[in-house]
C-alpha cells in the first residue's frame, strides 16, 4: 500500500510518517518502480503502537525504546514497566505544575475586577514575573 494507505489505515498522517522514518521509528519503507513508498502490515502495526505510545504522552525518545523493547522477545517485562514508571512520574510533576498554574490563576482573576479600569492583577503579575 502506498503512504496515503497506510495514513488511512494507521491514523497516522503522512507527513508523520515520513517525520518517522526520517528519526528512525519506523524502517525506510521500500519503493515502487515509480518511487512510491510501499508498506505493508508490519509496518502498519508498527505506526499502530507509535501512534498508540504517542496518544499515551511517550517523548519519541521513549517511543523508540518501546519499540526496541517491543521487538526483543527475550526482553524484561521489568524493563518495560521502568519506561512507563518514568513516563507516570513526569505526568505526575506536569500535573503538579498545571494544578499550581490553574491555583495562581484562579487567585488572580478573583482578585481582578473585570470593570472598565485598567488596573488588573492578572496583567500586573505577568509584568512582574517577567522582568
């Protein structure tokens, strides 16, 4: 099956595809005598899982050690569970970070009349915070 094919099939988009297989997630796929790209199943479940990983919030870097781990059959289920605990921690300090950014921005609009005036905590404390 050519790129647009395997987009459709995969979900993935073709430029994404082609972004894949520039960074080495996905194998150089083989060429028509046209030149087309030309996939196939394997490489369909492989853009699956990638496409899966990504969904999840796996950093490329992490989706390539997924997929190496994926191939190995002689792999640790230990190895592959260290990769989700580190992605689990970093998702974990996001949401601290978000919840601490939503706290201080509730703070401030509650502090923010809304009227006509041009005074407003919220634009005083971005002027504030980036100087």
């Amino acid at each position: 099956m050519n790129i647009g094919q395997a987009a459709n099939a995969s979900g993935v988009p073709a430029k994404t595809i082609r972004y894949y297989e520039s960074i080495g997630l996905l194998r150089p796929a083989p060429r028509s005598g046209g030149g087309y790209r030309v996939y196939d199943e394997t490489d369909l479940s492989v853009l699956r899982f990638i496409q899966r990983a990504r969904s999840m919030g796996f950093a490329v870097k992490d989706v390539s050690n997924l997929l190496k781990l994926w191939s190995d059959r002689e792999r640790s289920s230990a190895d592959v569970k260290a990769v989700a605990m580190r992605h689990i921690e970093e998702i974990d300090r996001k949401m601290a970070e978000m919840k601490s950014i939503r706290s201080t921005l509730v703070h401030l609009t509650h502090r923010c009349h809304g009227d006509d005036r041009p005074d407003c905590p919220i634009i005083d404390d971005l002027a504030r915070n980036g100087s």
